[in-house]
C-alpha cells in the first residue's frame, strides 16, 4: 500500500542547501510562471539555498533559464543534460557526446512520425526545435486533452521502440539512454559541489507534480508536491512525502515558505 502523503505541518526543516523543482505545473499556473514562485526562487536563492530546477523543457529554454532566473543551475530534457552559469562562463554538460545525441534524433525522427500516425489529435510539442536529446509530443498543452490511452498508447510506441518514455502534465517525452532527472541530478551536485548521493539527499528538498517526478518522489527524504499531483496519484507508484495545499506555482511557494520557516 502506498504511503500517505503528509501535511507541510509535518515537515521539520533540517537545514537544506538545495532545492530541485520541476518547472511545468510546479512553477506555473495555466502555462505561466506566476508571480508567488519567482518571488519564491528569489527567496530561496537569497536566504543562501541554491535551487536548481529540474524539468523537460528543452536546451534553448535551459539556457535562458540558467542566465537570467536565481538558480545555481538547471537540469533539462528529463536529465539529458545540466547547464550553470557560473562566474559569466556557461558550463554545459551532456550526458551523451554529440555523435550520439545526432544518432539518436534520427532514431526519434522514425517514431515521431509512427506516433503521428497512430495517434492524429497529439502534436509534437511547439518547443520540439529548440530540443537536443529527446522527443516530446504535446497531449495537452496546445491541443485539446487526449484521453488516457491515448497516452499509454504514445508511451508504448517509444518503449516499442527501445525508448525511454516519461508522462509530464503536458507532454510525453521519449528519448534513448538510461538517464532520468535524478541521475543528472546526481552528477550535478558531484561535479559541481563535490557532495555524493548521500549527502545530497541529506542537505536538498525536490518540489514536483507528475509521473514523470517519481524518481525523484522516491529518492529524496525531503520529497514534496504541489496539490495537483493529486490528479496523478493513483496511477503513480512513488508519491512525495508532503503535498501542499495549493496548485502550481502558488503551492512552490507555499513550500517555499515551510523550508524557509525555522521549524
């Protein structure tokens, strides 16, 4: 059976140092970054805790994210790499060389077009062109919401495939290789801070809201979502420790606060 999620009441703050968060329904409300969670990331970052968000939106998107929001770093296409700008010098590291990200697109070019027709009503995502490791197809961003098996049937043309396949909130993302968000997550804090896996555990908080976070929900101790992955539970094998009260970006900084809070 699964755990209850808790309260935010629950959470007895143990000194963290970062805070990974999902991005898509995490930060946003409707699609747009709302004024209570990037007031929130400025919070985090000034009371001296990095944040990192952790998202599958693509490259061209990460690099802005990297250069212009308060964060230590960004880690995107669902762990395909990690961007920081750190000290004006932008550190990007891929978790595959180029020769192999290329071949890779060219085995995503195939399915996406199986995909498509198989499935008319989805659409590949409008942010596809500035990606470089994974293919994501929209189910209901832009489109009109797809029904559940016509999910499950996008997600089984990518594992048909040999594909990694992850449902957001609004896109199913495939891509090639044994990568996830925690994973990068991982070789970010070891590369770039020097602190393993224990110890990341131990100092961080992750904020998310879909399936595709369950690696994340299932790794940290500091586990915590936004109220609308209740929507997801049932289908979800992992759940974070606590659950918000609040929906997307209002629930972060809600979040927000209860880390900032000195007990």
């Amino acid at each position: 059976m699964k755990d209850q999620m808790k309260t935010l009441d629950a959470f007895k703050n143990p000194g963290l140092r970062f805070v990974f968060t999902d991005i898509d329904d995490t930060l946003t409300e409707n699609g747009q970054l709302t004024s209570l969670a990037f007031q929130a990331l400025w919070r985090l970052h000034q009371s001296g805790i990095a944040v990192v968000p952790v998202t599958g939106r693509p490259a061209g998107w990460c690099e802005l994210i990297a250069r212009q929001w308060p964060v230590a770093g960004v880690i995107g296409e669902n762990g395909g790499f990690y961007f920081r700008y750190n000290n004006r010098t932008m550190n990007r590291h891929y978790f595959f060389a180029a020769s192999t990200r290329i071949d890779n697109q060219k085995r995503l070019d195939k399915i996406r077009t199986e995909i498509l027709a198989a499935v008319p009503s989805a659409r590949v995502a409008s942010d596809q062109f500035c990606r470089q490791l994974d293919l994501a197809i929209d189910y209901c961003e832009d489109v009109e919401p797809l029904p559940a098996i016509e999910v499950e049937k996008i997600v089984s043309i990518f594992t048909k495939h040999g594909a990694q396949a992850k449902v957001s909130s609004i896109h199913v993302n495939g891509w090639f290789g044994e990568y996830d968000k925690l994973k990068m997550c991982q070789i970010f804090c070891e590369r770039e801070f020097q602190i393993d896996a224990i110890k990341m555990n131990q100092i961080s908080a992750f904020v998310g809201d879909s399936p595709n976070d369950e690696p994340m929900f299932q790794f940290f101790d500091n586990a915590f979502a936004v109220a609308n992955v209740r929507r997801f539970a049932k289908s979800m094998q992992h759940l974070p420790k606590y659950v918000g009260s609040l929906n997307g970006g209002d629930g972060f900084s809600e979040i927000a606060d209860r880390i900032l809070a000195k007990s």
